[in-house]
C-alpha cells in the first residue's frame, strides 16, 4: 500500500499559472486542486486535507496577504508558499512575518520551487509526527512520594486501572486526588478517550443536572440550544465526579440511575441515550457520616465505592516533603528563568517537613513558589522557611517581602499579581471563570493573565 499523496492547493486567479503549476506538480506526483479566489479557498479547505499552498499575492477580492492572515487566524497548520510577480523586499518581509514558509517570483524557477514545496511538505510532516507523538504521552505529573502510603497507592492505581470497576478516592484538600483519577484513567484502556472532569461543588445545584445530562432546545428558561452533558462527553472514557458529596439529592437520584442503566436522559428530553462511561469520585467528606444524616444516598455509596483510594495528609506523610519541594521548584525552573539555579539546603527540607501544611500538595506548592521569588541568593534556608511559615508565631508579610525584595515596580507589580491570581483560583478551587467573576474580571482576561504568568494547577 502507497502512502497517501500530498494534496497542495494552487491559488491564483489566473489559469494559465494554474495550469502550467499543476502540470509541473502533477509530474512530480502531488495531488492538485486549484482556487482562484479568496471564497473558493475557504470552500476547499472545508472540504479537503490541504497538505501546503502556493499563493499568488496579488488576486482580484481578497488578495494573498489577506488570505494568509485568515489562514492564520483561523489556525490551519498547513505551510504556505507566496507567489508574486510583484515581488519586493517589502512584500516578501510582511508574508514572512504573517507565517508564509517561502517567497517565490514569477516566473518561478522550476528547481527552486520544488526545492521550496519539498522542504515545507518535509516540515508539516514533521511537525505533525511530533503532535502525534505528543498527543499519545500522557500530560499528568508525576505522582511524587516514597512513603509507604504513596507506593501502596501507586500499586493500587496499577492493580484497577485496567478494569472497569468504579473508584471512590477520599482525602483532604489539596492531597492530590484528581491526580490519582487521571493515572488511573492514563493506565486504562481508556486513555485514548476522554478523562472529563465535574466538580460538583463548584457547579449551583439548579445546573449540575444539565451539565452533567444535558439537556434539550427549551428544557428551561435560558436553554437556546441542544447542550450535550458531561456523562456523553465522557463516552468511552472516565468520568470524574470530584466533591460527589456535595452533590444534590436530585442530582445523585440521577447519577444513581445512570450507572444502574449505562444510560442517561437529557433534561427536558424522554429519549434514553446509552453512555460507556467509567466513573471515578472523589470527595473530602466522611460519606458514611452523611448518609447517617441523611445527605447523602447510601445505594449511590456502594455504587461508586467499588475501589476506595485513600490519599493521606503530608502532615501522615512528612517523608515525602523534600521530594515533592524539590519536583515543584525544578518545575519551576523549567517555566521561568528567575527559578533556575535555587535549591534548598538540608536544614530547610527538614524545616518544611515539620510543618503541616493543612492546605496539603497545594499549599506546599504555593509557598515554594514564593520562597523561590523571594530568596535572597541561590539557596533556600532553613530561615527563609521559618518566615514563611507560622513556626515562629507570626505569619510573614507577603507585602513587605516583596517589597524588600523585588527591585523594580514592574517586577513587583508582576510579582504581586500573580500571587494573588494564585491565592484566588486557590480559594475558588481552580475554577477559572468563578475565579474571574469573583475578582471581577472577563473569563479571557483572566485566561490571558494565567499564560502570562505560566500559572498552571
């Protein structure tokens, strides 16, 4: 079997071009389509895989720069060659500038244009190799630890990845539970699927069934479209249900009936529909003292609570500190330069780990972060954790330690804003647009301001 060939696209709105282009690519075996119009353009690539371009510049409509840019905007990966009889420095420059891979003049060179077409078609395919490759390693940290504790859950993680039974993790906030969740979903069978996650705290009552149902065209006031649910999103794959205890009575009759079904009914609909889902839950409530009083069911309990996964405070795992201090200040390091060449001393890993950081992984993560923006040399000391932390009897001023340490305004304002973009995703458990609209800013603001900062959970 042949490998599929090359599809490049000629636009030009002039046909003797297009056909002396598509005779000369055609004889080297590429597969050829022709446009000779900003509209026809957009028509192919609806249609068709375009594998690279050649593009006149100057066109009647729409010219090629203007193509190129809508090219770009609207993020198709294929390169793009200019063609133009007009050629000058200038033009060349801004169709580089916008994304062009090559500028060639008519009449083009027969060797040079081949060349060109070859050594962009060799990059896309490259590029592409990467992306796929990329796209099959799994995006999940580590899950960093030594402790007995730690090993045990690794071992468990292994045992019931590869079934289909449900999995229920407890712990406090901030342990690391939904990291569990995806190396559970990373080892399964499933890990080419979805992992689609709910937190079911966050959500208000009044709309967790719809987002984790669905629901139809006119179900209730505000619903002006089909919305597809959580439970189909996750079709094929694992759904995870994170703070399932805070989840409504109404909601868990639901859920309830979903996993005795393997199907779900969207809200406002009667149709069933069939979902392949495995669902893991996590929560950092005692369910049993719930459904003793009442909130929560105790069928729906042993429904997910097939595999329970405890996930320990650092404060019963104190042996893992160091290892999880130095993982997060070398992910630092690889974000941001102002991080590279810092490191703890013994005595300041030993002080961290006398701490108890009830905000758990979170929390500690947190203050490595700003112990790195705040030391004063390249290493961390064992005073430097003691301000940090209430061991002395009095919490630091993160103010006046920024203040103290940062040079610049724009530093310090930078600084100080990423910060406090951190404390409020914390306090909003990383929700990102309850985040925005509780400091009041646009939800793409705040995404933008996430990217500036290389602020990741």
């Amino acid at each position: 079997m042949t490998d599929k060939k090359p599809t490049i696209l000629i636009t030009d709105d002039e046909t003797s071009i297009r056909n002396s282009l598509r005779d000369i690519l055609e004889f080297e075996d590429y597969h050829v389509l022709e446009a000779e119009s900003g509209k026809e353009v957009f028509d192919l690539l609806d249609e068709n895989g375009i594998d690279l371009m050649l593009l006149d510049i100057k066109m009647r409509g729409m010219d090629g720069i203007e193509i190129l840019t809508k090219i770009k905007e609207e993020n198709y990966q294929f390169p793009v060659i200019m063609i133009s009889g007009h050629g000058n420095i200038e033009i060349a420059v801004e169709a580089t500038k916008k994304g062009a891979f090559d500028f060639i003049e008519k009449p083009p060179d027969l060797n040079r244009l081949l060349v060109s077409v070859r050594n962009a078609l060799d990059q896309h395919r490259l590029t592409e190799e990467n992306k796929s490759i990329k796209s099959r390693l799994p995006d999940v940290p580590d899950i960093i630890g030594e402790s007995d504790a730690i090993k045990k859950i690794k071992k468990t993680i292994d045992k019931v990845a590869q079934t289909s039974s449900r999995v229920m993790i407890t712990g406090e906030n901030g342990t690391g539970k939904e990291l569990v969740a995806r190396w559970i979903h990373e080892k399964s069978d499933r890990s080419s699927e979805a992992f689609v996650d709910v937190n079911c705290a966050a959500i208000p009552a009044d709309l967790l069934e719809s987002e984790l149902f669905g629901h139809e065209k006119g179900a209730f006031t505000g619903a002006s479209s089909q919305r597809i649910g959580k439970f189909e999103q996750a079709d094929g794959g694992t759904l995870f249900l994170d703070e399932v205890g805070d989840m409504s009575p109404d909601a868990q009759a639901k859920v309830l009936r979903a996993l005795q079904e393997n199907a779900i009914v969207r809200v406002g609909g009667t149709k069933k529909i069939s979902v392949d889902v495995r669902v893991i839950s996590a929560t950092n409530k005692n369910l049993l003292d719930e459904i003793e009083t009442g909130g929560f069911r105790e069928d729906l309990y042993h429904r997910l609570n097939v595999i329970p996964i405890h996930v320990p405070p650092l404060r019963k795992r104190r042996e893992d500190i160091p290892l999880l201090a130095k993982d997060c200040l070398q992910k630092l390091a690889e974000k941001d330069i102002m991080f590279s060449g810092i490191s703890f001393t013994d005595e300041a890993l030993e002080e961290l780990k006398k701490q108890d950081w009830s905000g758990n992984v979170r929390e500690l993560q947190n203050g490595i972060e700003r112990l790195g923006l705040l030391a004063d040399d390249s290493e961390i000391n064992k005073e430097d954790v003691q301000d940090l932390t209430l061991s002395g009897g009095k919490k630091s001023d993160t103010f006046t330690d920024l203040a103290d340490n940062v040079e610049t305004f724009q530093k310090f304002k930078e600084s100080a804003e990423r910060l406090f973009l951190i404390r409020k995703l914390d306090e909003n458990d990383w929700n990102i647009s309850q985040t925005a609209e509780a400091i009041d800013i646009q939800r793409s603001h705040m995404y933008n301001k996430m990217k500036k900062y290389n602020i990741e959970r």
